[in-house]
C-alpha cells in the first residue's frame, strides 16, 4: 500500500463489518473475544470511505489492541484491518489454504519454535507434497510428484526448482539411513520455508486474491434482480 486510505481496496475479509474473530489478542492468544472501548474515524474527502480508529479489550486478559481498520470504498462486501501489538507467537496459514496442507505447515512451524529441526523439516516436506498430490501430482515418490506437475504445465520451471530445494533439503530428516547424519540447521530451515511459502503463494494464494478479483469487478446481482419476472424486467 502506499496510502493508508487502500486499507480494504482489492485484497481482504469478507464483509463491510470489522471481523473480530479473526482478531488474536497479542498477550494471551485469544481469538476474538473482545469489547469494543473506543472508537474514531477519519472520513475521506469527497468519498464516504472511513479509517475506523478503535481499541478492543480483551475479554479473557483484559489486554488492549489497537485496530485500524476499513472497508471498500466501492462496496463489494469487502474490509481489511491492521492490530497494534500483534502476536508474536506462530504464525498462521491463510483460511483459503486445503486443511490437510495447514495442519502440517503449522506443525512445521510448530517444531521450528521449539528449534526440534528435523521434525520441521520433514513437516515442511509433508506440507510440500500434500500441496502437489492436492493439485493433481502423480509419482512413486516425491520427486517425481514436482516433475510430473512441471511437465504438466502447473509449475514454471523457477517454482519447480524451489520444490526440489525443499524435498533435498529435508530429505536426509525424512529418509534416515542409519548413518550418523548432522541435522538441518536453523538457517537450512528458515530456507526450507522460504521456499515453500513460494510455492504455497504460487499455488493457493494467487488463484485466490485472483478469484477475489473477479467478484468483485463481477459482482452477483440482488437477489431482487434475479428473481424478477421477464415481464417485470
């Protein structure tokens, strides 16, 4: 963004009403438990768009966040918000993410938190192959999954490089041999998110923000409109 006035323009929530319950409290992680305290907002010249200012209490530990939030200007169902303190706990996988490819992601970073870097890696690997047996991969093993999907057209060749760092870099966590082995590192690691968050980006958030999109510059008519006779029309 490079205004605070695109808060809400092309990419967030559904509903032209703050979403609370996507709302974590940063001190004890509560989600969206909170009573509303204060409120302003700031309206924009010559639009009936408005910034709402307003700070939420937590109703299990009483903490405060501040949320910055507004909806579309242009209507379409539409809102997006920012909160000051946010967690610093684990980070979370988007809603539109298939559930099978969020539980091993979080239990990815889940181990990584607690700096146990083989069972990170080998959870990354596992998000990593859900992801392309979701999409459609077919192989006897994982490697020839991500080269089934590139030959497929799914993968461009940068992404399909990407996932073979990934099954690599996890391999030796994933297929123990027996033989004394050194386990991936923290910076290993963080690359092997990196790049799968590339390819999940590629995958699952581009086809979504695109589908967002299209609804918006498409909305569906009223129902009033659709329901109205050929006479009546």
């Amino acid at each position: 963004m490079k205004s605070w006035w695109e808060l809400g323009e092309g990419i967030g929530s559904q509903g032209s009403e703050l979403a609370t319950y996507n709302i974590v409290c940063a001190f004890c992680g509560e989600r969206g438990n909170f009573n509303r305290v204060f409120h302003a907002e700031k309206k924009k010249p010559n639009s009936d768009k408005r910034l709402n200012f307003d700070v939420y209490r937590c109703g299990n530990c009483a903490g405060f966040v501040h949320v910055l939030w507004s909806a579309s200007e242009w209507g379409g169902g539409l809102h997006s918000f920012r909160v000051l303190p946010w967690p610093i706990g684990k980070p979370e996988p988007p809603e539109h993410w298939p559930e099978s490819i969020k539980r091993y992601w979080v239990q990815a970073q889940d181990s990584a938190s607690s700096e146990n870097w083989d069972a990170a890696a080998v959870m990354a690997r596992s998000a990593l192959q859900q992801a392309l047996r979701d999409q459609g991969a077919k192989g006897s093993s994982l490697k020839a999954e991500i080269d089934d999907l590139a030959d497929k057209g799914a993968l461009p060749p940068h992404i399909r490089e990407w996932a073979h760092e990934v099954r690599l870099l996890a391999n030796e966590s994933a297929h123990p041999d027996g033989s004394e082995t050194v386990s991936p590192s923290r910076v290993e690691v963080s690359d092997i998110f990196s790049f799968l968050d590339f390819l999940l980006v590629y995958l699952y958030n581009l086809p979504y923000e695109i589908a967002q999109y299209r609804k918006r510059r498409n909305p569906s008519p009223p129902p009033s409109v659709l329901q109205r006779t050929p006479e009546t029309r």
